[in-house]
C-alpha cells in the first residue's frame, strides 16, 4: 500500500514537470495557430517549446519582420477591446511601459507603479479614459475622473463610447461639471457601430452634437440603414459626401 501511495506521488510530480511535454508537438502547433494577437509574446516567453511552436506557426509575412509581437496600438486595442487578467495588464506595464482602460484594480495598480495617468502617448498607447468608455467600463472612468488631478479625457472618450454603444457612459460623460468634450466623431462613431439610440440621444442634447457627412457615410458602410433613415429624415437632414455617394 506505501509503495503504491509513493509511486502515485512520483507520478503525479513527473506529471506536473512534463505535462507540456506529453502533448505532441503538432497540437501545439495548432494552438499557436489559433492564438491571438494580443497573446502571441507571452505564449511564446513561457518556455522553449512554446517559442519555437509559436515560431513555427507565425504567417510567412509576419516572420518577414517580427515573428512576435503584441500589437497595443491605439485603433486596434479599441475596435476589440478585450477583458484582460490583472496579470495581464502588469506583464503588459513591465514589458512595454504601456496602459489601457479595463479594470478599477489594474488601473489602481498602475497608478501604485508611479503610472501618471495625465501622461498619454497617443501613437503607441492607449489613453486610458477613451480605452475605459470603448469597454463600456463606467466603473472604470468614474475611478479616473475621481483621482486627484483627475484622469484628463476629451473628446475621444465620448466617440470611443458611441462606437461600443455605450449609451450610460456617454452620457454620465456628458453630465459631468464641466461634461467631457464631443465633436462629429461622436456620431460617426455611432452611426458605424448602427447605435441609432446613441445617436438620437446625442442630436436631442441642448445644443445637439455636431454632425457631418461622415455620419452617412459610416452608416451606409456598415449596413445599417434605420441609421441612415433617420440621419437624412432630420430638419435639416445630416449632410451627405455626393462623392462617395456616386
């Protein structure tokens, strides 16, 4: 019975330190294939076999410049807006030096690591106010505005808001004293996500925010022709770009 308890023990130890090991490669390889962009260095940085899998499983166009990388730009970090773990977000800081909206805990630890927060870099990073109302994370922008100084933000964060549909954080944005900055990308923002509520609601403030032709535009480029509809049935409708119309 002890040599049968002990032996269990040891395997279950070998099992813990080669379970990687036991999986053959080419599953790993089909994993590496299906990672996505945003995970593709730290599959790769958790152990050898991990890198080389992730390596071979890089496109022929992406080995061409960086076989790895995590794209934290701005415009792609905003149009998916993932839900990362804290540990996310902290390999993130201690990697890149970067930041983004998400989480009140990540962005208190941020702030705890000498993060300014009023320090945005808006062609590598993400400004955490415009990433916090693109995820819907009211929660997140009422901690920011709370801070003392607080959070800056301006317009992006109410465009960024409109294109998730995030009608509650535009406008607690818009309540505020003085309200967070808007301007026509706002509702061209919401016209291409097809968030007529949005919409509405922004041209019914006193005064309405602005619009132009992008608004159409975005509209008729995703489909969405309630949208539209509405855009045009306006006193006075919302202008239309005759160039792209033809």
């Amino acid at each position: 019975m002890l040599l049968n308890l002990q032996q269990a023990a040891l395997e279950r130890v070998e099992a813990a330190t080669t379970g990687f090991g036991r999986l053959p490669d080419e599953v790993w390889f089909v994993v590496a294939k299906h990672l996505d962009e945003y995970d593709r260095i730290a599959f790769g940085l958790t152990c050898k076999t991990f890198l080389e899998t992730v390596t071979a499983a890089s496109p022929k166009e992406k080995k061409k410049a960086l076989t790895l990388r995590t794209n934290l730009a701005q415009k792609t970090l905003l149009k998916q807006m993932p839900r990362f773990s804290m540990g996310w977000f902290q390999w993130v800081f201690q990697s890149f030096e970067r930041k983004k909206g998400g989480s009140i805990k990540v962005m208190k630890w941020l702030r705890s690591q000498g993060i300014p927060l009023g320090t945005w870099n808006w062609d590598y990073g993400v400004v955490a106010a415009a990433g916090a109302a693109a995820g819907g994370h009211i929660d997140v922008l009422k901690w920011l505005q709370s801070q003392d100084p607080p959070c800056p933000w301006d317009e992006k964060t109410c465009s960024a808001a409109a294109e998730g549909g995030h009608l509650d954080v535009l406008q607690w944005a818009r309540s505020q004293d003085p309200p967070c900055d808007w301007d026509e990308r706002t509702c061209s923002n919401a016209a291409a996500g097809g968030h007529l509520d949005v919409l509405q609601w922004a041209r019914s403030q006193d005064p309405p925010c602005p619009w132009d032709s992008r608004t159409c535009s975005e509209a008729a480029l995703g489909g969405h022709l309630d949208v539209l509809q509405w855009a045009r049935s306006q006193d006075p409708p919302c202008p239309l770009d005759e160039l792209k119309c033809e």
